[in-house]
C-alpha cells in the first residue's frame, strides 16, 4: 500500500545510452592503467640507453629487507612497504645484469598516487630480474617462490614476449635409472614448462619408460596437441605429479617418436607456418651403445618430414657428485641435432635449427634457466600491451588481471634490429575492473556482460563478485551461459562487430491452471553490444522485452520523513544506542546501509575508508529536496530508493511496540535493486555487505508475489539459528491489482528464530507432539526449515543446510519416484569448476502426497505444498526403530560418490563433481548443462535455466 502510493512517471528503456556509458567507463579506465604501462616501458627503455654507457646495477633484495618496513595493506592483501621497491634477483644472474628497480621506485609511486586503484607494478628482465612495486614482503615460502615465477618463466611473461602461438611437446623421463631427487627435479622442471603456457599455444605431455603414458584416456592425446587452457595446464600439472619410478629402463628412441608423431598429426590438420617444439626431460642414460644413433636416425627421419620446423631442447636431470659426462653429451647432440657425429645422413639440405641443453641439478632458481626454453624460437616481441584472462594472484587471493608489454632496445645505427630488454607489467583488481557489469542493478529485466574479442566470458551475472572469488574460475566461452536455440548466431554477430542489436526469440514451457496441460510461451530478449576501443573486450546488455509501460520513483520529498540515519553508529553516536545482541543498533530508529551496489564508483567505496565528512555528504545529499547539493557519487535512483523505503519506518514501529511475537523477530529490512538497504532496529553493517547478493533476496526475486524462506543460518548478530521470511514489492498501481509480472521495486525481510517454527508446529498441528510422529518445513529445494533433528538437545542440534535426504531417508528414497513432485537436476557452476547436484520440488502442486506403494511401510508420510509460498508441510509416522534406506553423502565435503550416474529414482544427498573438460575438443565434457546462475529479473528460468521447469511430466 504504501508503494502504491507513491508517485512514478512514465519512462522510456535505455539499453543503448547505458551500453555506452559502460563501454566509456572501461575505456577510460583501461585507458589511464594503459598509459601507466605505457610510461614505465619508456622508463625502462630510457635508463638501458643509460645503462649501455654506465651500467644501472644496484639491487634492493626483497628477503632481506627488514621486517619493520612492512605493514598490512587491504588493496593488497598483504604486507607491503609502499616508500620502495625490491628485487627477486636469481643466483644465476650475470654480474652487471641491468636492474633499473631504484630507478623505477619514484615513477611507480608516482603512478600510485595518480591512481591508487593500481596493484601491483613490476619490470622482469629477460636474466630474470624482478623489481616490484610496492615492496612485498614474501613471508611465505611458497609465495615466495610462485610470485617469483608468476610473471618470469610462466604464461604471461612467455605471452608478452613470444606471443605467437607455440606448438610444443614434452616428454619426461620416469624409467629406473632415475633416482629419488632426479624424480623430483624432473617433475619440477616438467611443471614449469607446462605452467608457461597460454590458451592460444598447443601443447602435448608424454611420460615416458619402457612405453609411453599420456594424462587422461582422451582418445586424442596420444595423437595430438591441445589448447594450453587452464584446464589442461592443471590436469596435466596433476598427471606429472602421479608419475613414479618404473622399474624399466626407459626407451628413448619410442619417445622421439610419439612426439613427432604428435607434432606431424597436427601438421597434417592445420596450416602452420611456426616452428615446434619438443622439450625432453631426462637423465639422459642409454641402455645400449647403438640406442644414441636410433635415436638420431628417428630424429632426422621424422624432422624431415616437417621440412626441420622441429626444435629440440633438452634438460639433463643431474644429481649433484655423479659424473654423467656422456649422457649430457648425447643429450646435447640430440638438441643440436648433431646427425654427423652418429654418421646419420641429413635427409633434406635446408639446415635444422639448434636447440638448447641445459643441465639442471636443482628446483631453485628454473625462471632463469628453464624458463628460458623459447629462446630458439627467435621471434620478436610485438610491441602492442598484453591482457590476460582474469587469474587467481597467490600473494592475496585476489581475482586479478594482468596488463603487459615488452621493452626493446634499438641501437642508432642499426633501427631494425631489436634487443630485448625484458617486460612491464601491471595487475589489475578485477573487482576494479568489472566493477560496471559486476553491480550492474537495472530493475527491468535487463544483466550485463562482458567477453573478450575471442569469446571468453570475463564477467556474468552467474559468476560471484571478484571480491568474493577464492578459487581459479574457468575460462569459459560466453556459449556456455547463453545457451539458447539461435545464440551462436548472436555470439557470431558480437564478435564480429564493432557495435550493434539483435533479437532473439525463446520458448519456454510452462504450466497454466490445474488440467495438467502445458503450452508455449514466448520471450524476446534483445542482446545490445559494443566494442570498448582499445581493449578486447566487448560489452553486451541482455534485456528481456515484454509490451508493458516501463515506470520509475518520482522525485519523492524527504522533509515529511523521520530523520534519516546513516547505519554508522561509530561515527556518529547518540544517547539512544545500545547492543542489539551483539549489534550496535538504535532500538526506535531505522538506519540507511548503502552498499557498494549504490554507488557510481563501487570499487572506490570499497577500497576507500568511510568518514564522518562522507557520511555527511550522503546524508545531506539524501536529504536535499532542492536537488541543488552535489551527487556525492551515488546512483540516481538511490535518492528515490531511500525516500520511498523511510514511509515504512513509521509501520514497523507501529507494529513492533503493538506485536506479540517480538521474542521471535530479530529484525525487519527492506533492500532495492539499487542497494539500499534499511533495517529495523538500526544496525552497523559490514561494508562489504551486498543485499541484493543474499540467498533472501534472490528467493524472493526467484517467487515474486510469493512468501518466501530460507534455510536455517547462523546469525552474524548473535540471535542463533535464524530463518529468513521475505517478499517483494511491486511497483505501485491504482486498486493494488498486482500480478507476478509487474516490476519488483524492493524485498523485504524479516528475520526470525528457529524455534519459532518448531513452536508453529507444536502449537497449531497437535499431532506433532505424539510419539512416532516427526513434523516437518523443506524449502523446494528440499533443505529443512524446520524439524525435530534441528533441535534435538541429545542430537548435534542445530546445523545449517540440512536436506531431507539426511534427515528422513525412507521419505527421500519414495518421494523421488513422484517425478511430477521432484525431480533431480544438474547445472554447472564456473566459479569452482564444479557440476552441482541438487533437488527441485514442484511448486504448482496440489493436493497431499504419499508413499507411493501402499502397505506396511515403515514410514507413512504425507506432504502438501503451502500456498503463496516456495514451502512445503510434512508429516512422518514412524514405525520401525530403525531406517531401512540410505542416501550415499560424503562426511567430508560435497563430492558426490558416483559423479559417473545420476538417476532420478535413485537417493544422494545434494553434492558436487568436478566440471572436466575434453581436451581433444576443447569443450566441457557437461556443456549441454545449464550453468548455475541467480536471479536475473522475473525471467530467472529463462534461457540456461529454462531445463528447471517441468516440461515433460505428465
């Protein structure tokens, strides 16, 4: 009511003006993080021009600065000393290495203080000298030694100076002449080089004995190369890890040739002009005099073949006090292809191209020597900036991107002959980066994205915020999320132009009244895109278009309201404040949050320290009814958002000094899709707190007009165990005629105690009470809202996320055979690489269900949907003192038992499987699945997750 009092206006949809002003904002952004790259690459450029002459070469070795000089820093995630630099320096580094570290310190600080958004900044030379901006203080051993590697040596320093695309095999060594600590360093040499890799290279890996060995069982892989994705880097890592030692004596000879094999299949399939490459890892040792010439004889066969594209390095895998002269020599000879020695004719007169051996007797220190491998290649670095893909950074866990570029040195009299002097870089907070699209928060059926110019998806409303991504996301191609019959022609069309619109027709089956029939429906989504300039990255607005009058707020006035307070207790106390359980709160007041969703620039809000004079301007910006106080960067309909939440103020202070149940509510709050939220009593709230990201939010986004709850969670304010009760509102309308299709404005919530329900229950359905009888509430996706285990005192009492496939077993195993009341489901979650299993009970169903075979059951249940709401009522007769059924789930963690079958009759807890790939395709072995994903306005069953509705029951 008191919305469909307010005043709105008519409004027209924006999709295009909204569109460029994303694109313009990531432009501007990358154009300023561009132009940091590209003044320090000149920097570098200038001070080797001086360090010809008089060498630049003092070191500042980040190990051995003082503790003291490091203090904790939230950008970074870590201990930092932003007054310097320091340098990771290798052992094997030159005397007189270039090192411009002391140099750089001033122009990186100076960089910071321009944009202080900025990461990390850093130069590697191509010795392997790291100088890094701020100063890291590298307390971790393991950290240490990967962001020592994480640039030198790995995909993004290989990508920024040799970014044409490798095709190279590697073979390792693990036959029995290998020992212990030989192993190990194989291993670790083996792992390097695959981690090197990027998406665009090929790559092959063969474990090698007596016979060959490849990663997975993929038909293709002992065959030919695949694309270096994320994916296959870490199963091929993970395969490395799984070789032992076997106890015969490895053949050479077979190994050369699976890796030309290898390297001519995929000549043979594609038209390639670059060389290849293969890496041989070994001790070396032979197992005959004559095994040395047929490995040469194989060699100049089957390069040959190739027209000598085929480069040959090799690694010679020591124990430090063993003489293996001649096996460094003949791995030598088979780098240098040295066929005269052996008296092997050379089959072609074009000559070959010399690889390199290196002998390697430790695990330290393989960026400078290892990582090296590229150098016959002999291909010159592009001068254009590098984007990587969004990657997890180890120093902080941070979801981050990388921005390159090589730095050359071209000497006066020679302008075309090129000298490599090494690489800048600098990360990117991808939270920053994506902040347009991660907090886009229009409430008319509308999302964004944004993809590469390849179609990698960086940012999408499934994935979580990049400020709350802890694990690796895959590389997934925007086909995956959109998967609608027609999108590959949109997707075609989005990475093809430079801007544009298109249509898109979707059905969708769905359900009308209650004679069991089911038609079609039809949706239009319009798909809007446009290429950022400068950048590979193209962002698209979907919107969802129906033939209905788009209306928002109108200017709503503020003086007639009770006083505004900002939820900052601390910074401004008053007299009426008091603990709220463990809550600083104001019991007779509500309180504005405003989260990051409110704000033009939500990343700065979130990196930046909220003030007492910030706090001051939004309240007196909120408070202006003149609209003459400057925006403090707020969103535009935020204003309207808080004005229109305060009439509720006055009702829930109504209702809360007349209600009976105040032992049971803990709060009440409204959110909008802007990202205001008000609460009842008045609350400080974390500032990373994201309403319109919470599981009640969503739920009721997911039923609108509906009554929605959640599943028991623990209370950060200290009230227990607390179930969440919410509902949206809708946009006003004359007489209050609302239907699910009208726009929602806002959802409130409320939150309530557990015991609440079991009190419910015991009160007004007496028969709970008896013994034998168990009463039960389940959400529709089967998680328990209420039963008797929750609060069992001799049980483990309360626990969250607990499903009735634990709790009551006999009822789980019958109820799955009513596939018109559940049905098992699956979809893919990207954001941890996972196929989620989960539960989803019909919501149209009506009448009372019960055990499906009638008879003497040791269990007779019955159960009925509650009208108006996403819950469920049962009621379970025990008879028998013990279960004679069982759900297989993990103790451990969420791994489904059997990731190999899923039947809809058979019982399992909701679970998990890892999310593989085909490497012979490049494509999910699960891409038919729709992704996981949350709310995206009232068409939230649309599209991926057009499978959840219940098309083909009958």
């Amino acid at each position: 009511a008191i919305y469909d009092s307010l005043p709105y206006e008519e409004r027209s949809r924006k999709e295009n003006e909204r569109l460029e002003a994303i694109a313009e904002r990531l432009r501007l952004r990358f154009r300023k993080y561009l132009q940091v790259l590209r003044t320090n690459k000149i920097t570098v450029e200038n001070l080797y021009k001086f360090h010809v002459k008089q060498p630049i070469t003092l070191g500042y070795s980040c190990c051995a600065m003082p503790c003291k000089e490091f203090q904790w820093h939230s950008l970074y995630g870590c201990k930092i000393a932003r007054h310097t630099s320091c340098d990771l320096i290798p052992p094997s580094i030159p005397r007189g290495a270039f090192n411009p570290g002391r140099n750089l310190t001033e122009v990186w600080r100076s960089n910071i203080q321009y944009f202080p958004s900025l990461k990390w900044q850093y130069f590697i030379s191509m010795e392997g000298l790291h100088n890094e901006y701020p100063a890291n203080s590298f307390s971790h051993p393991v950290r240490r030694r990967h962001r020592h590697h994480r640039h030198q040596g790995l995909d993004v320093f290989l990508h920024t100076i040799q970014p044409q695309r490798k095709y190279v095999v590697i073979v390792m060594d693990h036959g029995n002449s290998m020992s212990v600590t030989q192993l190990r360093t194989a291993k670790a040499i083996t792992k390097h080089l695959i981690a090197s890799f990027s998406d665009n290279d090929r790559i092959g890996v063969i474990g090698l004995s007596s016979k060959p060995v490849y990663p997975r069982s993929d038909p293709c892989l002992p065959h030919t190369m695949v694309p270096a994705t994320f994916e296959t880097r870490f199963y091929f890592s993970k395969f490395v890890d799984s070789l032992e030692k076997v106890d015969s004596t490895t053949n050479h000879t077979l190994g050369f040739l699976r890796a030309f094999e290898m390297i001519e299949d995929l000549l043979a399939s594609d038209s390639i002009t670059e060389n290849a490459m293969i890496l041989y890892v070994s001790r070396g040792l032979l197992s005959s005099l004559t095994e040395a010439k047929e490995v040469m004889d194989i060699v100049a066969v089957h390069n040959a073949k190739t027209g000598h594209k085929v480069i040959i390095n090799t690694y010679a895998v020591i124990d430090d006090g063993k003489t293996i002269m001649y096996e460094k020599s003949f791995l030598k000879d088979v780098a240098y292809q040295n066929f005269a020695r052996y008296e092997v004719p050379y089959r072609l007169p074009t000559p070959v191209i010399r690889g390199i051996m290196m002998a390697i007797n430790s695990t330290q220190d393989l960026s400078s020597s290892v990582g090296r491998f590229y150098l016959p290649l002999n291909r010159t670095a592009e001068d254009d900036p590098v984007f990587s893909l969004p990657y997890i950074d180890e120093a902080d866990g941070a979801l981050t991107m990388s921005l390159s570029q090589p730095c050359v040195h071209t000497l006066p009299d020679q302008p075309d002959l090129h000298h490599l002097i090494g690489l800048v870089g600098v990360d990117l907070h991808m939270e920053d980066v994506a902040q347009d699209v991660t907090y886009y928060s229009h409430a008319d059926n509308s999302y964004a994205f944004i993809v590469t110019t390849q179609g990698y998806t960086i940012m999408h409303p499934s994935f979580q915020r990049p400020l709350r991504t802890s694990v690796q996301p895959m590389h997934t191609d925007i086909r995956h999320f959109e998967q609608h019959a027609g999108f590959l022609q949109v997707r075609s069309a989005i990475l093809s132009q430079e801007e544009g619109d298109t249509t898109l027709l979707l059905y969708v089956t769905n359900q009308t009244g209650h004679d069991e029939q089911w038609v079609q429906v039809e949706h239009t989504a319009r798909y809007f895109w446009k290429k950022v300039e400068s950048v590979p990255f193209i962002v698209v607005i979907k919107s969802y278009y129906e033939k209905r009058e788009q209306k928002q707020l109108k200017n709503i006035l503020m003086h007639s309201q009770p006083e505004l307070l900002y939820h900052r207790l601390d910074l401004f106390p008053n007299d009426k404040m008091c603990y709220h359980l463990k809550q600083l709160a104001t019991p007779d007041v509500t309180t504005v949050f405003l989260s990051a969703n409110s704000f033009l620039n939500p990343f700065e809000h979130l990196s930046e320290e909220e003030t007492k004079r910030s706090v001051q301007s939004y309240i007196a910006y909120l408070k202006d009814d003149t609209r003459l106080i400057t925006n403090p960067g707020l969103k535009t309909e935020v204003r309207n958002d808080v004005a229109a939440t305060g009439r509720i103020s006055e009702e829930w202070l109504r209702r809360h000094k007349a209600s009976d149940f105040n032992d049971y509510i803990v709060r009440r709050y409204v959110a909008t899709p802007s990202g205001v939220l008000r609460t009842f009593p008045g609350t400080l709230l974390d500032k990373m707190y994201d309403p319109t990201k919470r599981e009640w939010y969503n739920r009721a986004m997911e039923y609108p007009g509906h009554v929605t709850l959640s599943a028991p969670y623990l209370d950060v304010g200290g009230a227990g165990y607390i179930v969440t009760i919410s509902h949206t509102i809708f946009e006003g309308k004359p007489a209050a005629l609302h239907s699910p299709l009208d726009k929602v404005v806002a959802v409130m919530g409320m939150d309530i105690t557990l015991g609440y329900f079991h009190k419910l229950l015991a009160t007004h359905i007496k028969i709970c009470e008896h013994k034998g009888i168990r009463c039960f509430l389940m959400d529709d996706r089967g998680y328990l809202i209420a039963h008797p285990g929750l609060i069992d005192p001799t049980g483990k009492g309360p626990a969250e996320q607990r499903h009735i496939t634990h709790m009551e077993p006999l009822v789980a195993n019958d109820i799955l055979n009513h596939r018109g009341f559940v049905q098992k489901r699956l979809c893919n979650r990207y954001n941890d690489r996972t196929v989620q299993r989960y539960f989803l009970f019909n919501t149209t169903f009506t009448g009372t269900l019960t055990n499906l075979v009638h008879g003497e059951q040791c269990a007779r249940y019955q159960i009925t949907h509650i009208p108006g709401t996403n819950t469920f009522l049962g009621l379970v007769n025990h008879t028998c003192d013990t279960a004679t059924a069982f759900c297989p789930c993990s103790m451990y963690d969420r791994l489904c038992l059997n990731c190999k079958r899923m039947e809809q009759t058979e019982c399992e807890c909701p679970c998990e499987c890892p999310l593989e790939m085909d490497f012979c395709s490049g494509l999910l072995l699960d891409s038919a699945i729709g992704v996981c994903m949350n709310y995206i306005g009232s068409h939230w069953s649309i599209g991926v997750c057009m499978k959840l509705h219940w098309s083909h029951l009958v």
